[in-house]
C-alpha cells in the first residue's frame, strides 16, 4: 500500500482546470455552457470542468465533419501523405506516451506499466496503419466481356462517429482514428464521460500532426446527451462504437434508418480452459492475468474458468491462495498487481455481482469484498474474487461484470468443455491450456470465439485482427484489412467501343 507522501504527490494539479473540446479545430466550450468533473478512482477526488456537450454541439461537430469530408480536401489528398501525416502522429504519441499515459491513469486507475506499454506501442501502430494506406488501392478485374475495361477504386465511408469506451481510451480510439483518418474519412469523436481528457489531449496532437481543421473533431458529454444525437444524426455515415453491448444495440437502431455503417467491439464472458494436462503453475498465471489484469475491466476477461474435474479442486484452491496474495494500490507505482475499479458505478455493478453470485448458490473462495486500498481509503478497490462451483447457466456465467471476479466451471471431458465454453450470448475469446497440440487445434477451431489463445492469454497486437462472434460485435478491427471497415468499393465499368443494343434495337 502507498504511504502517505507518495499520494500527496500523485496527482497532477494543472489538470484541475476549465477544459475545451475540439470543433473545426477550434477549442470550444458546450453551447449550454454546462461541464462536468472527472474522478481520480484511486482517491474519489473530483478533478476538471469538461464540457457537456448537446444536440447542437452535435451538429456544429457533425456539419464540420461533413464539410471537411464533402469539399473533397481531406478524402482527396494523396495516400503517401494521408501516410505521413499518421506517421508523424506516431511520433508524436511515442513522445507524449508517458504524459498520455498519466492522463489516462487518473480518469480510469489503470496500471502504470500496462498504461505506459500500451500507449507507447500506438506509435507503431500507426506507422503500420500508414503502410497500409500506402498499399490501399482497387484492382483490375477480367470479365471475358470483349471491349470492356473493369476495375475497382476504394473510396473512404465518409463521416465517421467514433463512440469509446473508458477501459482503454486511447487505445481503443486509435484502433477507429488511425484507419479512418488513413482512408481519407473525418471524425466525431465521443469518448466516455469517465475518460474525456486524454482524448482532448490526443486531438490536440492530432492537430499538431497536420490534419486539417474539422477532419478530427472530438465532443465530450454523456451518453444519452451528447453520443445518442450524434450516433443519430443523419450526417453520420458511419458508427464505430466500442462499449457495452446494450451500446451497441442503441447504436444498431441509431443507424437502422438510415442504414448507416456500424462495426461494433462489445462485450464478453469469455471462457479460459484448463484442461488436466496443462503445465498448472502456467495456467495459474494465465487464469490470473486473464481477469485480474486491468482489474478486470477488459472487453477480453477470462471471467468463465472452466477446469477439468480431476484437478479442479487443486487448481481453484491454488487459484483462490494466489488471489489473496495480489497487491492492490496506486496505479502509479509499479509495485501494485490490482489498481483500483475505473468509477463508483462500475464498483456497485461489481459488488451487486458478488452478491449475486453468493445468493445464486456459488461457493466464495477468494476476495468478495470493498478493500480499502488506497492510503486515503476512499479508492474504487475490491479484492480479487474467485468463485467456485458455479452453474453455467447462472447469472454469475452468463453476465458481463466487467471485474475482478472469476466464475469456476467443472467440466469433464473436451465435448463438455465445448459445449460449455460455447453456451453463452457472447464470442470475443477464448484461451486453452493443454500439452496437447491436437486437441488445442481442435478446440481453437470449434469454439465460437473472434480470438483463441493457446497456453497464453490476452494477446493483442495491431496486426491481428481483433472482434467478436455472436453479441460481442459486428466487423474486425486491427489487422491487414482495418481499411475495408472505413471504405467502399467502387465497381466501374467502361465500354471501350461496344455499340448499345436495347431489344429490336
Ligand atoms: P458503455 O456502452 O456504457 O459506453 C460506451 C460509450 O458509449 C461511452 O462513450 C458512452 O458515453 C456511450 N454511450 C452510452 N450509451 C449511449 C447511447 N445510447 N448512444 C450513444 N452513445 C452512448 O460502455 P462502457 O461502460 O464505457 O465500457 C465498458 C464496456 O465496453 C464493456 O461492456 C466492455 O466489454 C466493452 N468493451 C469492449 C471492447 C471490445 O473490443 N470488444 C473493448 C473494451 C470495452
């Protein structure tokens, strides 16, 4: 735990202040002038004035971006230098990493080394985008038709209305930003109410980078307030949203009548599956760092663990020791093993959970409570939890809780753990652990999953594609093709001397 001195210092008090949000590149405050404060979880300290943006925020931001888009300068400068202007937004976010990183720290609590990593490496992403847009381009096609020439052009969607979530901010922005700038499209962007500053900040190396006024346009408020007109009106062409999956069913209907563009990056309960020869002390690790890591607050969370019958009970007693041994703490000491829930909501969904779980019938062997572990007390903390003998089909197994807190599943055979993993509305991961390479490449291939791990968890890189079957989304982000998912292709057919013939004629 931190002592005292180390709190006192912690914070950084020039982000207490009146912030702006970005329209036609220019800073502006809400029209209605209302704001609203951010919250520091590791201490529950009110921080900043950030604007509340309405509907007629919206459509100035919307109208920006359409006329960036439709006056043909952004969508029509040359790839190379669409290309480089990513490239220098790289550099710029590797410079500012540590920065970007502390800002994001104080409005979600994440840790400092997964923070720091993270932000770091979206300077290569970026740069990877950059190359990809360099490589963009349409093709010619062979119709067997005599004097007809037949190709294709990609040509960028249009306005794009990037909605985030608070997990990861600027990650899960750039995963949007960077293809959709790279393919020539403009932005609004509405980051979470929990997480608006460092969003704030990265427009404003956006605009440092060179893109031009209007093309990244970013507007701060809540859901209901600012992200429902935005996703709702009718200058928007494309949604890509990552959030929860009743966000994502809001943004579906936003766009149905307007058959509106959506990719959609939302929820799970993904399952982690030990089978009985796995290498144990690994699998112990990787069970850990499936739903520990980042508090459990991540899209991917290895919350359904699901262990073969004859070391289940040696795997979930091991499991449950090592949970209680994690050190919660200051995000920003690089000591901590467990920072604290990103806002006050989160922590009542997550202890609402646990009793849940306690009344539904499932054993507690780990962790279950509010912990007091930052030094002023007051901190979003709960004690890693583990439970054990959890029926699948309970609410516990089935429901995102977005914690610290794992469901144990018994299983006996492969065709169980099969039909188990697969029972569930959701499909964003998986993981196995087995020494046997067959029946890991037989379940990599029958579980119903976007990603499968093996022998490890939580891998994600900028050049795998990342989504979800079933309701945890709609398209793939990341990945060789993150450009298809901001662009159309055009078919054009030229005759190059055929005479036109209509029935007798
Ligand atoms: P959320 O759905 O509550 O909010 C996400 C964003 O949508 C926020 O900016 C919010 O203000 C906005 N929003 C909410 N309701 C809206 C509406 N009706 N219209 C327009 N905008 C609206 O999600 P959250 O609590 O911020 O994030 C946690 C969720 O995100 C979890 O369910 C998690 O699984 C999911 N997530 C998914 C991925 C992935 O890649 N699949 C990654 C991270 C998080």
């Amino acid at each position: 735990m931190s002592n005292l001195s180390h709190v006192s210092t912690r914070f950084d008090a020039s982000s207490d202040r009146d912030y702006r949000m970005l329209i036609d590149g220019e800073w502006v405050t809400a029209q209605s002038g209302e704001t609203f404060r951010c919250v520091d979880p590791y201490e529950d300290r009110e921080w900043g004035r950030i604007p509340s943006a309405g509907a007629e925020d919206v459509d100035r931001a919307v109208r920006a971006a359409r006329r960036a888009f439709d006056s043909g300068g952004w969508p029509q400068t040359p790839p190379a230098q669409r290309a480089a202007l990513l490239r220098r937004l790289g550099d710029l976010i590797e410079q500012h990493a540590d920065e970007l990183a502390r800002i994001q720290i104080q409005e979600n609590g994440k840790l400092i080394g997964e923070m720091s990593r993270g932000t770091f490496m979206l300077g290569a992403h970026a740069r990877y985008v950059a190359g990809l847009v360099e490589n963009l381009h349409g093709e010619t096609i062979e119709t067997g038709f005599p004097n007809m020439s037949t190709s294709t052009v990609r040509e960028p969607l249009g306005v794009v209305a990037a909605v985030t979530p608070w997990n990861t901010p600027l990650g899960l922005l750039a995963w949007k930003l960077f293809p959709a700038l790279g393919a020539g499209c403009t932005l609004v962007i509405k980051p979470s109410e929990v997480t608006p500053t460092s969003t704030l900040r990265l427009a404003e190396l956006c605009m440092q980078a060179g893109f031009p006024p209007g093309v990244v346009n970013v507007l701060t408020g809540y859901g209901q307030t600012a992200g429902a007109p935005l996703v709702a009106h009718p200058g928007v062409d494309k949604i890509a949203f990552t959030g929860s999956t009743q966000g994502g069913r809001a943004m579906l209907k936003s766009a149905a009548d307007r058959i509106g563009r959506v990719t959609l990056e939302l929820g799970g309960k993904s399952p982690n599956i030990v089978f009985k020869d796995a290498d144990i002390d690994n699998a112990v690790h990787g069970a850990m760092a499936g739903i520990f890591a980042a508090t459990g607050q991540t899209c991917m969370g290895g919350s359904r663990l699901l262990v073969e019958d004859s070391i289940y009970d040696e795997f979930t007693r091991r499991l449950a020791a090592a949970a209680e041994t994690l050190r919660l703490g200051d995000p920003l000491d690089p000591t901590t093993e467990v920072g604290p829930l990103a806002c006050r909501a989160q922590l009542g969904k997550v202890l609402e959970y646990i009793d849940i779980g306690k009344s539904e019938g499932a054993r507690l062997l780990a962790g279950g409570y509010r912990d007091h572990a930052s030094a002023t007390r007051a901190g979003f903390f709960v004690r890693p939890t583990v439970f054990a003998d959890v029926d699948n089909r309970s609410r516990l197994a089935q429901e995102e809780i977005f914690g610290p807190v794992v469901a144990a599943i018994r299983f006996t055979d492969e065709a169980e753990a099969v039909a188990l993993a697969n029972d569930v509305d959701f499909g964003l991961a998986a993981a196995v652990w087995t020494r046997d390479s067959a029946l890991a490449q037989r379940m990599a291939r029958r579980l119903r999953a976007g990603t499968v791990w093996v022998n490890t968890y939580r891998m994600v890189h900028h050049t795998m594609p990342f989504g979800g079957f079933k309701q945890s989304g709609l398209g793939r982000e990341l990945g060789p093709h993150a450009l298809d998912e901001y662009t159309e292709t055009k078919s054009i057919w030229i005759d190059l001397g055929n005479r036109q013939t209509f029935g007798r004629r």
